[in-house]
C-alpha cells in the first residue's frame, strides 16, 4: 500500500477492481454485495451499461469547454432537475460541500440584499453537510470541528426534529435561513415526523426565511420519492444535490426557486468544471435511467418491506434499539458500539457501514436482486445476531 496518501480515511483492506450491479469483486476475485452504494452514490449499480455507454459516447465527442460558454447537457440536465422537482434554476457543481456552499452564499447573498449585515443561518445538531470551512461550521457534529477552529460564523444550532426549538429564534432579525437534511444521513438515518418539513416552510414563510433542504443524500430517489421533500408536497427555495446523480461520476446541484433563484449574479460564484458534458451526460443517463426503469416508485415498496424484513428477523433481538428508514435508506441501530460490524460483514461478502458509532447504516443500490436481497437480511441478521448475543 502506497505511503504517500493523505491519512484523511481509516480505510479497510480491500481494493475493488470491477463490479456489476449490486456486486463489487475485489482484486482477490472475491465478490461482495454492495449495501453502501459508496455512500449513496452509485443508485444505479456499478458498470451500469446505460451509464458506461454514455459517459463513453460523451468522452469520445467532448469533455470540457468550461462555463464561459453555452454548454447543452448541462441545460438539457438542468431542465430534467427542474421537471422533476419544480424548482426554477440550476447551478452545477463538483460535490455535494460545494453544493451546500452555493446554498450559504445564496443565504448570504438574499441577506445583504434585504440590508441585514449579519446574517445567521439555522442548522441542527447531529446534521452533516461537508468538510469545507463553511460546510463543516454548518455541521452539528463536533468531532467534524475539532482542530479546524475558527469556524464560520452565522449558524445558530437547534435539536433536529424540533418545530418548537426553531420557532423560539423568530424574533431573531438577523436569521435569514433554515439549512436542514430532511432525512440526517450521517447522523443516523434520523427520520423527522410527518409534517415537520411542512411546519418548517410554514415558518420560513411568516419570517420571509429561506428554506434550504440538504438532499445530498435524500435526493434522486433515495428515500422512495425523486426529492424527500415531496413525501410532504412542500416546495424548499433552495436545494443541494451531489451523491447519486451522476452514479459515480462527480457532480454537484444547487436549485433554487422564488426569491433565492436569482440571488446570485455574474462574478458573484463559480466553478471551472462545475457541470462539464461529461458529467452532465452521465447525469442525464441516470436520470433517463431512473425514468424509465421506475425506480424511484419501487424504491418506496422494496425499501418498507425490506426494513419490515429487518423487524421480523431483528425486532425481539436483545441489543437492538431501533430498526428505521425510509425507502433505501436503512439505520439498525444497537445499545452498543457496533464498528467493528463492518469489518466481520466485509469478510462474509457483504458492504455495510456503521455511523454514530452505534448504527448501522444500509444504502443499497437500487438494482439489488430478491435474491441478494435475502441474503442481505439473512446475512446481516446473523451477524448482528452473534454480534450480540456473545
Ligand atoms: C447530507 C450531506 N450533505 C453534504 C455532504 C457532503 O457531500 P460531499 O462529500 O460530496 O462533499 C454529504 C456527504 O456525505 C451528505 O450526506
């Protein structure tokens, strides 16, 4: 192993050298089934032939111009993002930290234009949303700070899931946003009520307040809908993407509608690859994809009944504190630390993560077979199983 990469990552031993679909084979020839989906990235499945094929057609024609000129996938994959989630306007980016940054500036921005000076925005605890200076200020999690201070002013934290929290900062004239993930992903898989994203556009409205939903991870049919906020049929003024919209090539969104759409101005944001053909040709392939496969409506069946599979097996099981989710987006969570979890399923063949060190976390892809499926839940079951039981 090479001794010249950053010590960013505490990675385990295995190199992947191929995959196909919701299988990965490592470069011992052994195969895993992948239940992370590189962190909610490849939706899709790996080598995905529609994707492969147009992100190979596209690099034969045209790679990079730059945004100093017209570029037609990125306005052919804007109106696809707009068609799907009736927002009003895209600015394409490389990852989801730069999406959220895009968002803070559009908060920053709307601000100054409405002569407030300093501007703050609200975030939760227990959030993510990047590790870039703003991003990680934004992040209530203060493993994520520690050694980076000082941070970026102009967040005040409130508990997630908590109208009553945000509502007790209304007579702050300074606040000029909400920034909220409307499922937290690293935190836990932490699904709000029924109605909490609603109760936040309804205060966001009487405040004249932005409301910016975080779906880095919720977004392009996750959670059983394109966008998790339309399980409660609201409309954010902002909204980042990153993760699964290009399966695996880099791509980052920031839409905006309404009063945050023409926020920002020319000179005021940008990015030299932001949006390139090639990332937006595998944008629009996923997307064609996910249209005509319908998946995201199956992912709302197959992810209840696969976290009703995970009850049946896991619910009397001593340890376990709470099986949730919505759609393909999974957290078992333990009465213990569980870490060692991923390193015992990576030798069984099988791809988990395990976050706030209690809680394991599923993010399949959206091509995993019935079979794989069971053995999934078979699988992992045991594991857990034995994990607690010794
Ligand atoms: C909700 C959320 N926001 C932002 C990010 C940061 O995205 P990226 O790692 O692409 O910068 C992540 C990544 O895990 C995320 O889950």
């Amino acid at each position: 192993m090479s001794d010249h990469l950053m010590n960013t990552y505490a990675r385990l031993p295995v190199t992947f050298e191929k995959g196909d679909g919701a299988t990965l084979h490592d470069t011992e020839g052994k195969s895993y089934l992948d239940a992370i989906s590189g962190i909610a990235v490849c939706s899709l499945g790996h080598a995905h032939p529609g994707i492969s094929d147009a992100i190979c057609a596209q690099s034969q024609k045209l790679i990079h111009t730059s945004n100093l000129y017209q570029i037609g996938n990125q306005q052919k994959l804007a109106d696809k993002l707009i068609e799907h989630s009736a927002m009003e306007k895209v600015f394409f980016c490389n990852s989801g930290a730069e999406a959220n940054e895009t968002a803070l500036k559009i908060a920053r921005k709307y601000a100054h234009q409405n002569n407030i000076d300093n501007p703050a925005v609200i975030v939760m605890q227990n959030s993510f949303h990047g590790r870039t200076l703003a991003t990680l200020s934004a992040t209530g999690n203060d493993k994520v700070h520690e050694g980076f201070a000082p941070l970026v002013e102009g967040f005040i934290r409130v508990p997630f899931d908590d109208i009553e929290a945000v509502k007790a900062h209304s007579d702050n004239k300074n606040i000029v946003a909400i920034l909220v993930e409307p499922v937290q992903g690293e935190g836990g898989i932490h699904v709000p009520q029924t109605g909490y994203l609603k109760a936040l556009r309804e205060i966001c409205d009487n405040n004249k307040w932005l409301l910016m939903l975080d779906e880095i991870q919720t977004g392009i049919g996750r959670t059983g809908q394109w966008f998790a906020f339309q399980h409660e049929n609201i409309l954010p003024d902002v909204l980042t993407l990153a993760k699964a919209l290009g399966n695996g090539m880099p791509i980052g969104a920031c839409l905006a509608q309404g009063k945050a759409a023409d926020a920002l101005v020319p000179g005021n944001h940008g990015t030299t690859f932001g949006g390139n053909p090639l990332a937006c040709a595998a944008g629009l392939a996923v997307i064609n994809t996910m249209e005509v496969h319908n998946h995201v409506p199956a992912v709302a069946k197959k992810g209840q009944a696969l976290i009703e599979s995970f009850q049946a097996t896991l619910s009397n099981q001593a340890g376990i504190v709470d099986i949730r989710g919505k759609g393909y987006m999974i957290g078992i969570q333990l009465d213990r630390p569980c870490g060692e979890l991923v390193g015992i399923a990576l030798e069984a063949g099988l791809l988990i993560n395990v976050t706030r060190g209690d809680t394991i976390r599923l993010l399949p892809t959206f091509v995993m077979s019935l079979e794989q499926t069971d053995f999934l839940v078979t699988k992992l079951s045991e594991i857990i199983q034995e994990f607690l039981n010794n």
